[in-house]
C-alpha cells in the first residue's frame, strides 16, 4: 500500500469499508480479492496501532509539576 502520506484512522477505516463491501459482493476475481484482502490487512494493522498509540496517550496524566505518570485505578475486589 504504497500512500504518499500517512492516512488518518478514519480514511482508513472508509478504505476497509470498501474493501469489506467489495469482497462481501462475491463476484471479485481470486487474485483481486486476494490483493483486496492484502490491502485491507494492512490498513487493519494502520488503525490498530494508531488505536494503540491513543490509548497510550490517554492512560498518562500530567502531574502538577509537568510529570507525566501513568493513569491507573484501583479496582476493588
């Protein structure tokens, strides 16, 4: 998937609906879909980890004196 820039989560995500629609309708032939299927591999990939790397961000808090430290809750059992 050679891009000239890096897509957003959600252009990838709109590319993968496409994918996903052209492979449901079934009449794509096998080397298409196995190029369709490729593709649609490695922008899953591209969202997961751009939904890893936000995840990351999100479980870190800034203390009062500009530290970051990791968010956690203490459940009780």
């Amino acid at each position: 998937m050679p891009e000239e820039k890096e897509l957003t989560f959600e252009e990838a995500m709109e590319k993968l609906e496409v994918i996903v629609e052209k492979l449901e309708e079934g009449d794509v032939p096998l080397e298409e879909a196995i190029s369709f299927y490729k593709e649609g591999m490695e922008l899953s990939k591209l969202c997961h980890n751009k939904l890893k790397h936000v995840e990351g961000q999100l479980t870190k808090i800034l203390t009062d004196d500009g530290q970051t430290v990791d968010f956690v809750i203490n459940e009780e059992e």
